[in-house]
C-alpha cells in the first residue's frame, strides 16, 4: 500500500478487504503531511498556504457505515431498482469498468446506457473553472446498426451528442466543491437502444449516481428526468410514442431539495402549466436521489476531500485593502472594453504587489518607527548565545531595536482568483445597493433594462427603454439582418448585436439528421449560431462551432419553430445564421428577435412575433445589505451573468413560452423562485413585442424576388416512373431541359407529390407542362395533331404527342397503302396527325396515321388541332370532336377566355359521343393541378402552389 504525497490517496497494488472481526483501525489519517520543505523560498507551495491555526488534519473516509459495520465491497457487482413515473430503472455497478473511479449502467425498459467517472492522479494548474469534461455518444451498434460513411464508425460528435453532453454538464457543475484541481472525465455510452426509451434523461440520472459513487467531493447527489404533457397529465419520462403527443419537452435535473437546471420547448405554454410541470419533475427527482443516497451510503468510495486547495483566507482582505477603492471606481466605467482594461490594469497591479513586492499592511507599517525599551536582568554577564532553541528566560537580553515588518507573498494563481472573486462580491454588492436605494419593483417596464447603464453608474437617471428610429431599434440589442443580399437593420442598443440572415430554399437545402432510429430525419429549418471572439474584442479560437454555439443555436431554433408556418402552405427550407457581432449580453436571445424580425422581411408568413430576455439573480442579498429576499434582474449583462447566481432564459410572447433554458452555479433554487422569475419574464416580453410592433419601416412580409419559386403538383403514385425514368435519366433530361433546380417526389398520401423549384417562372411552366402531359392519362380514341417523329425503326415509326410522351405507330399504320420500310415515307422531325388506337398493360401507346386519311375516317379530315405554341387556340369543331383537357366545343371559348395567357395547352383531341364525361372529370382533375400566374405576381405561385391538390 503506497501513499500519494501530494494528494494524499491510497494506491493499492491489490484491491484490500477489512475484516468485521480484525482489531486494525478502519480510517487512516495522515498528519502533517506532506512534509515541510527545508529550502526556503518567498513563494508558497499550494498546500502551505493554509495557516497553521486553521491546518487541520486531513483523512481519508472510514470504510464503515454508521452502525460500525464493514461495507460493501465496491467491487462487487450491487443493483437497484428506482421507481419512475409508472415504471422502475434497473441502476448496476460493480459489473464493468471496475478500474474507473465509479461506473453505473442505468436500464429503462430496453435501453441502456453506460457511464463512467474517471480522474487525473495529479492536480492540474488551478483555476476558476473545474477541470470536468464530458463525453457522450450514441453508438449504433445501441440499435443494431451500422455508422455509414467510408470507415463504418462513430466519428465526432453530433449536434445532438453535444446537446446531451451539455445536459450533463450544467447541473453537475454547482455541486462540485471549489478547489479540486484534479481532472474529471465523464464518458457515456448508449449500449441500447429500443425506440421507445430515450437515453437523454437516463445520461443525466446515471452521470450524478457515478460522481455520487467515485471519489470527486461533491455536495449533493443529481438526477434528471423527462416531463410531458399529454391532454392534462404531465408524465415522468415519457416514451417516444407519448411524447409525439405531447405539448410539452422539459428535461429537469436537481438534488432532493432544489432545482439545477431546466431545458425545455412548448407551443405557447402558459407559465403556470410550465410551474406544474417542474413541480413534478422536481418530485421524481427528490425520489430518484433519495434512493440514490443509499446506494451511496453502500457502494461510494470515500472522496479526495484533502485534494482541496483553497487560497489563504487571508488573503480576501489583503486584496480588498489594496485594490478597494480603485475596484469601486473601476466598476462604474459604463462602456464594456474600457472597464474590462481597468480591471485587468487594476490585477496587475494587485499581482505586483502580493507577488514581487511583498505585502505589508498599513497598520504594520505605521508601527514600524516604534522602538522597544532595553531591558538587562544582568548587565555584568555577557551575552549567551542561545543553541537549539532552549532559550532561559531570565538571562535573555533585549536591546533597543525598530521593529521591522516581514512582507508577504502569494501565488500567482491565488492572487487571481481571490481578485476574480473579490472583484464579483463588489458587482453583486454594486447591483443590490441600486435595487435596495431605488426599491425598484419586479415590474419589468419600470425595472432596469441594460443593467450596465444603471448599476454601472452612467450617466443616464432613468431606465433605458426601447426606442425605435427608421431602419434602427434603440435600447436593449442591436439586430442586423440581411436576406438574399438585401440589408436592413434593427438596432436596440451597442452592447449587443446580432446580424441574421435567412435563407429559402427546396428540399434539398434541408440538414439531414442521422439517428439511432434508423429512419432519415430531414429538418426544413435551422438555426445556426455563431459567436466569433471579435464581438467581445478578443483574439480567441476560430474554426468549427463550439458546444456553446450549438446549445444556444438548439434553443433560439426551438424557440422560433412554434411560428413557422406548415410545410403545405409554405413548402419553403429555411435557414436562419445569427452571428453575434458585439456581445454584452444574452446573445442566444438576441438571436431569437433578431430571428423573429428577419423571418418576417424575407416574406415568410410567421404565426406571430415572439422575443426572448435573459434573468438573473443575486440569492443572498442580506450579505450585501438587502433585506435577504432573492432579487431577480431582468435583461442581464455579460458581468451579471458571470457574477450572478443564475442565467434564466425565456422566449415566447405575452401568451405563452416557447423556449427556456436555466443553469444555476449555486446550489439551487426553489420553486417560488422560479415561479417570480417566470413571471417577471413575461412582464419583459410584453414590453419588448409592445416596442417592436412600433418598427419603422417594418419588415416587408414580401416574398424576395431573390427567393426560388416553388410549385407542387400531385399525381398518381403509378406515374412516378414516367417522371424518373430509368435510373432517374428522365428527370434530370427535364431539369436540362427546362433549367430548374430541381424537381423532388415525395408520398403525400394517396396522391404523390411533385416539388418544383425554379429560378424564374419560364422555366417553372415549362417543366409543369411536361410533367403534366407525362402524368396525362390518354384515352384510347383521342387524336393528336401535328406531333413530330423523334425516331425511325424498322417496324415504325415513334412519335412525340406531347412533351416527353411518346408513341409507337406501327408501319401498317402510316398510310392506307404498302410500305416496305419507314423511311421511304418519313423522315426524323416530320410532322404527322395520329390517333391513339391501344394502350397495353404496360402503359405504352399505340397509334396510327391510317385512321386520320380520308378514305379512312372523313369525318376527321377538317380537325385541326394547335401547335402548342400560346397564341394557338383550339378551333371550333363538330360535336363529335373537342380539345384534350377541355370541355366540348359548345364550351370551348367561353373556357378559353377564363385561361390565363400562360397556360401550357395541349395538343390533342377527342372524340365527344363516347368519352366526354371522362374528359370533363380529367379537366377539373388537370385544373386542379395546374396553377398558373400572370407575370405581373410571381410571388403569388408559391402560395397557390402550396394549395394545389
């Protein structure tokens, strides 16, 4: 058994047992350890810089319980089962990874997932920030599949990995214990998956349980679970199923007394249903960390609380003593960058100080030119030099001498993050002096907006309001956003910006989402979010999205999914960037107006307006003077947010919430909390829809000329071959032939749908008329003029009877007398009048020239029937003739005058006695279909094509 010197854990080269029985001591304490260099230096080591009055001994936990007897060996497999909602999760440990610090199985019906705690065995550098990293992944193997791509593996991770490990993170982060240096890693592993029970809340569950189990001292045991809402029952980890019902998509993690984190997504939920439904969840996770604690008590392994450093405590006041005054003066600097330059000026000089120069405090240094009197008991004796140590009072001499004060140093690294603090604890003093002083009420019209003017100290007496100007909104962020290279901007104030672009596009500019399910999940909007370190004026990291950019993209797209329209009445893909160009503030909701407003000037028809605002709190007021009541701070700053004690954000409008997202970094709040926080962030979203709704210009609510035209037609599912041809050889001749983007088929129940998209209306019709004739259904009798002879056989001749639909007329066929071969006759590209005699199982045509001469059928020599070109109408024939796709001749210019001059016409006709009610129900069908738009409106096409059918 080996002692680590610097941390104190025990290395066992054999895992070692207690005997009940055995008379050795069950708890090992190491004192005055590590032992004191002989070297002296001015610089402390970490583990010297607790002053010996307040050094205490450090131990190890005992291995027994409270009732003295032996635990449970933690290497030994143990299991439990946890009721949850209506249902029980299997919780194992001791089976696999027993070389980690801690590691659980959590099993919900069929799936399971796998966590383990590991930690560095040396302390890293300290600092503000614990060292903890997560990890999770969902393999595919989980649901019997396999990663596609060229390596056939898992590779990073998803945007929707990074989500979870996000989840993981936040809530276990307030209950780790200041001054533990030594790395964390938690990693995490679907190992199944049965469609029905999602993994995400089981992550959570099984991340708080290892760290409960391994050795990282933490406060407080964590769990997470899922809430649902469907009709009037809020359900606890609900299924797949359920949850395609459900109105709610809330994930809460806590401990058994308080909430940590919320993330959740609604259609327009009112605040008190969201207040009931983390009633619940708060609930079954008290019950989950209930059980937990007596896994713990059974299975946990003791904690590294002697791993802790903290700074000297002393140390509080010598920064305070140096720096005080001129902290003070630092924080009221209104502007960002010029406080954030005084502040670090201000550090240096503090570091200097505590680490060059040596403190000395001032009541030492005004003492410093007092003298000692002499005192000789024996002036006779001379003086004795003293060894060892062993001093005689009696024959001691003192002379007169100055007393000399000894300077003291610190560490770099203590001196920062006592700094940080001391420079936070001033913030927070700072920001309840202003609410106590002006007991500004929790209303949000006349609470503060942009903190930074008011507990800055600016200039300014009253509250900063939203005002509007042409083109610019003034007061709480500033939104730029462009379409189709088209700017405009929305202004609110320089301390945050925002620029949003919107994006429309088909099918094809959709984000493919490759899950666990196995079935390929296509996303028509998407938000992405990018923060560059320009916007808070910093060089920093550059390259592909963070986990921070993702959860705050996640949350604004979620937030801004509720308003889109369905993907029938604007079959549009849309894409919204938000880039963050100045920062001072919540930039994810900055990126939820910004949003909302860009959505609006690209032309797509939103349900509503909605806006997002970031809360605050200071929990522990009475330390600062207040009256010990939480203060909420409505539209927070960056140093609010970094001082404070939450950051609370919410999105929706005055009726209901879309989006919200809560991280705490103490130990966490209460319901009644939460509930004055809900409720003063729906006074803040009134007042802000209030202020955009005044926007002028306001967004135009116009489709871009820019935009592609889309248009959608529905036809039998059997035609779906005619349009794609063989190996998809006919559409792509369409799309060449006619210059659209693309043309895209998907099932829209008993009908198939065709997608459209073109650049310019010309090329849209074309490709309709041809999609439309190959889509025809053709009636045997109808008769075909002037149609061309693409290609000569030996045994006939194929002709084109409308675009892309062609036929066979057999040699017997071409002419009333003999012919030995085709092109004794014909010739490629001539022009002939056919009439279709047979259409075989296969769907192919026959027709014939014969029966169009006149000894052959001399009622159908005078039929004369159009080119195809617009300015051709249909002429006027007997009764026993009309035009393919219209009415009989009896209506035929009264239906000719209700066309638009656009309209594609077909060329063909048929007989009226024997299939005129078909045609009729084929023209209302093909009307149906086909929508037309003058030149004059082309942004009309899109919404009459989302309608078609």
């Amino acid at each position: 058994m080996l002692a680590n010197p610097s941390s104190g854990r025990l290395h066992c080269a054999k895992p070692f047992h207690f005997h009940p029985k055995s008379n050795e001591p069950k708890c090992f304490v190491f004192r005055n350890w590590p032992p004191r260099s002989k070297s002296k230096s001015k610089f402390c080591s970490l583990s010297l810089l607790v002053p010996r009055k307040n050094r205490k001994a450090f131990g190890i936990r005992a291995l027994t319980d409270a009732t003295g007897a032996a635990a449970v060996d933690v290497t030994q497999p143990y299991s439990v089962k946890i009721p949850v909602g209506d249902r029980h999760i299997l919780i194992e440990t001791g089976h696999i990874g027993r070389q980690a610090s801690a590691s659980v199985t959590v099993t919900d019906g069929e799936t399971i997932v796998y966590t383990s705690v590991c930690l560095a065995d040396t302390p890293s550098e300290p600092s503000d920030f614990f060292p903890l990293s997560v990890h999770y992944q969902e393999r595919f193997s989980a649901a019997g599949r396999t990663s596609g791509g060229f390596f056939k593996r898992e590779g990073r991770a998803k945007d929707h990995e990074v989500l979870i490990c996000r989840l993981i993170d936040r809530p276990l982060r307030p209950t780790m214990l200041n001054g533990f240096y030594h790395e964390t890693q938690i990693l995490s592993w679907v190992l199944s998956y049965d469609g029905l029970h999602s993994p995400d809340s089981l992550a959570v569950t099984a991340a708080g349980i290892a760290v409960a189990l391994s050795e990282v001292p933490n406060t407080k045991t964590i769990a997470g679970v899922r809430i649902g809402l469907v009709g009037d029952r809020f359900i606890v980890n609900p299924t797949t199923k359920e949850m395609e019902d459900s109105e709610l998509d809330l994930l809460l993690a806590g401990t058994d007394s308080a909430i940590l984190m919320i993330e959740g997504y609604c259609d327009f939920l009112p605040e008190e249903k969201l207040l009931q439904a983390i009633e619940v969840g708060q609930d079954a996770v008290r019950a989950i960390c209930n059980e937990v604690e007596a896994l713990v008590k059974k299975c946990g392994k003791p904690k590294m609380f002697d791993a802790i450093k903290l700074p000297p405590p002393e140390l509080y006041n010598h920064v305070e003593e140096i720096a005080g005054d001129e902290l003070v003066r630092a924080l009221q600097i209104t502007h960002k960058i010029p406080r954030r330059k005084a502040l670090l000026s201000l550090e240096g000089e503090v570091l200097t100080i505590l680490t060059e120069k040596g403190y000395v405090s001032k009541d030492t240094a005004l003492a410093g030119s007092e003298t000692v009197p002499d005192i000789f008991e024996d002036e006779d004796e001379d003086e004795e030099v003293i060894v060892d140590g062993e001093v005689d009072e009696g024959d001691v001499h003192i002379k007169p001498t100055s007393r000399k004060s000894t300077p003291l140093f610190f560490s770099e690294v203590d001196v920062k993050l006592v700094f940080k603090e001391v420079t936070s604890k001033f913030l927070r003093r700072r920001i309840v002096e202003h609410n106590h002083s002006s007991k500004c009420p929790t209303n949000f019209s006349e609470n503060f907006l942009g903190v930074e003017e008011e507990v800055m100290g600016g200039p300014q007496k009253g509250y900063v309001q939203l005002t509007q100007d042409v083109d610019y909104f003034q007061g709480h962020m500033e939104v730029l956003f462009s379409h189709e290279g088209k700017h405009r901007s929305f202004r609110f104030s320089s301390v945050l910006q925002s620029l949003a672009v919107v994006t429309l596009g088909d099918k094809q500019m959709a984000q493919r989402i490759d899950n666990l399910v196995g079935v390929d999940e296509w996303k028509r909007f998407y938000l992405q979010y990018t923060f560059p370190p320009s916007c808070v004026g910093e060089v920093g990291r550059n390259g592909a999205p963070s986990r921070r950019e993702i959860g705050h993209g996640m949350l604004a797209e979620r937030a801004l999914e509720p308003i889109l329209p369905c993907d029938d009445d604007f079959p549009y893909t849309v894409r919204v960037e938000s880039t963050i160009t100045e920062s001072n503030g919540s930039s994810s909701m900055a990126s939820v107006c910004g949003g909302c407003l860009a959505l609006q000037d690209a032309g797509v028809p939103i349900k509503c307006s909605i806006v997002g605002i970031a809360m605050g709190l200071v929990l522990d007021t009475q330390e600062f003077g207040g009256d010990g009541s939480p203060l909420i701070l409505s539209d927070i700053t960056g140093s609010e947010d970094a001082s404070g004690d939450m950051d609370f954000k919410v999105a929706g409008n005055e009726h209901g919430v879309t989006a919200f997202q809560m991280d705490i970094k103490v130990s966490g709040i209460t319901l009644s909390v939460m509930r004055k926080a809900l409720l003063q962030a729906k006074d803040g979203r009134k007042h802000i829809i209030a202020e955009l709704l005044k926007c002028s210009p306001p967004p135009s609510g116009r489709l871009s000329k820019y935009a592609p035209l889309i248009h959608i037609m529905k036809v039998k599912p059997e035609k779906v071959n005619l349009i794609i041809g063989s190996g998809g050889k006919k559409v792509k001749s369409i799309i060449e032939e006619t210059g659209v983007d693309a043309i895209d088929t998907q099932e829209d129940g008993i009908l198939l749908q065709v997608k459209i998209t073109a650049r310019d209306l010309s090329s849209l019709e074309k490709s309709k008329a041809i999609i439309a004739n190959l889509t025809m259904v053709p009636t045997v009798g109808d008769i075909y003029r002037n149609c061309e002879i693409k290609t000569i056989a030996p045994y006939g001749v194929f002709v084109e009877i409308a675009p892309g639909r062609e036929g066979l007329c057999h040699i017997s066929e071409l002419s009333s007398d003999w012919l030995a071969k085709a092109e004794d006759a014909f010739k490629v590209g001539d022009h002939v009048d056919v009439k279709l005699i047979e259409v075989n199982e296969k769907g192919q045509l026959r027709l014939s020239r014969r029966a169009l001469l006149p000894d052959a059928d001399p009622e159908n020599a005078g039929v004369r029937q159009p080119t195809g070109d617009s300015k051709d109408v249909p002429s006027q024939t007997s009764d026993k003739n009309k035009v393919k796709g219209t009415s009989s001749p009896k209506n035929n210019s009264s239906e000719s005058t209700l066309l638009p001059q656009k309209k594609f016409i077909r060329r063909s006709v048929s007989p009226a006695k024997d299939r005129q009610n078909i045609n009729n129900d084929a023209t209302k069908k093909s009307s149906s279909r086909v929508v037309s738009s003058s030149s004059k409106d082309e942004n009309t096409l899109v919404n009459g094509g989302a309608n078609i059918g």
